[in-house]
C-alpha cells in the first residue's frame, strides 16, 4: 500500500503536451518520477515547455502533427525508436472550432473530428505494442484520454464539433475499456470542466464571473489535472477501466 499511487519509473506520453492540461499533467507525472515524452505542432512552444519541465525530471519533446494519419505513424515510430515500453499514453491533442449552426464549416468539422477522435483511436492503435509489454495484470499498461463536459452537458455554445467529439472520446473510452481489458490495459477518461488553457481564455475573463457557476466556487488547476490522471495511472486505479472521471469542481452535478 505505501506505493499506491507511485508512478515512478514509468515511461508516459502526453499529447498536447506544451500547454493547457496537457502540460498541467506532464508536470505531475515529471514530478513523480516519470519519464515523459511531450509532443505538440509547435516547435518553439514546445521545446520551450519541455526545457522547463526538465529542470524537475525526465522530460523530452518530439514535435508532431497529429491532426493526419502520416503524422500519427510518425510520432508513434519515433516512440518506438526510443522506447520499448510505454505505460501511460495520455490522448489530450485537441481542437475545438465555433461558428452559427448556419455557418458552420465542413472543414471545422473535419479538424475537430480528425484531432480529437481520429487521430486519438490511431495513435492508441499504433502504440499498443509498447503498451502491451508494459502492462502486466498488477499493474495494467493505461491509456487517459481527455474528454470534455462539454460531451456530457449541452454546452450552451456554438461549438457543435467539438460537443460531439468528446461525446465520442467518452463512448470509444467505454469500448476500449473492454476490448484491451485482456491486454491488461487500462483505457479510461477524464472530463474536465474549466481549467486555464489557451482554448478557454476568452470564457475566463474576470468580468465574466465564470467561478460563480461553478458549485466549488473556482477553475480546475495543476494539481486537480495532474492528480485526476496520476490516479489513473497508479496501481490505485488498477482494477478500473472504461470509465470517465467528470473533473469540474460539480457543474455537471448541478446542471440536473
């Protein structure tokens, strides 16, 4: 029991992971001991956060496009060239696009739902070999992908893509929980309410008044992502799979 929610030693891979929760979560996981791969489209970016994060631990970048198949096979190559093991995959890339229902544009559409489903059943594909050889029946190999509770509740905003692509995220959670669970992997997600990032900036401004419609009375931060998905990475959590954590200080709770 004294290493319940160790992760050390483990060999993570956070997408998206130069800012927002993904960095959020790669700075947890650095912090305790994980050995952390970033990736990320911009370069500069993310070389930049994985310098940061390296002065706390293990953390390297690999720049990508995830948002294409040819750069999820990539990305998933040049992992297998540094690793032979990998025991947590966080599927966090994302993308998110808003516009009037009569508006709305089919190439909107498509990046939404090519990053944040597409892109994310591929890359979970193409890296299930290192995943199996990390995974043992104690301690699973895990996958985290990130929803939203935006794919839960009617988010009240033109953003129809996106709504229902992390409704999608959650569903392809539950199904993945039970096709890998006899791999001994571990596919859950969380669903984070409002946390700072650079896609809900513009909801967070202090004359909005955003804190007061959360029951908690505040926005997510570090350490809720970065507990939420060391939980999900640590023999705490072992026997768990094909679940979402709704992570939003209870504002799905109280919408009814």
């Amino acid at each position: 029991m004294d290493n319940l929610f160790s992760i050390k030693g483990k060999v993570a891979v956070v997408t998206g992971g130069s800012r927002g929760i993904g960095r959020m979560i790669a700075s947890g996981f650095v912090q305790h001991g994980a050995r952390v791969y970033i990736t990320a489209r911009r370069e500069a970016e993310l070389q930049e956060t994985a310098s940061e994060l390296s002065k706390l631990g293990e953390c390297q970048a690999i720049p990508s496009d995830l948002s294409t198949h040819a750069g999820v096979t990539t990305f998933a190559q040049a992992i297998a060239e540094r690793e032979d093991t990998l025991g947590i995959l966080v599927n966090n890339a994302g993308a998110t696009w808003g516009a009037e229902i009569d508006d709305f544009p089919e190439s909107g559409w498509d990046k939404t739902m090519n990053l944040n489903v597409k892109s994310l059943f591929f890359l979970t594909q193409k890296l299930l070999p290192l995943l199996r050889n990390a995974a043992t029946p104690e301690d699973p190999g895990r996958v985290i992908n990130i929803g939203s509770i935006n794919g839960i509740t009617n988010p009240g905003m033109n953003n129809y893509a996106y709504s229902a692509s992390k409704a999608a995220v959650h569903h392809l959670t539950h199904h993945l929980g039970a096709a890998l669970a006899a791999s001994h992997i571990n596919v859950n997600a969380i669903a984070p309410g409002f946390f700072p990032s650079k896609m809900t900036a513009h909801l967070l401004e202090p004359d909005l008044g955003l804190e007061k419609a959360i029951p908690r009375g505040r926005i997510g931060d570090e350490a809720d992502a970065a507990g939420t998905a060391i939980y999900l990475s640590s023999r705490a959590s072992a026997w768990m799979t094909g679940q979402t954590l709704v992570l939003d200080g209870g504002q799905v709770a109280n919408a009814g």
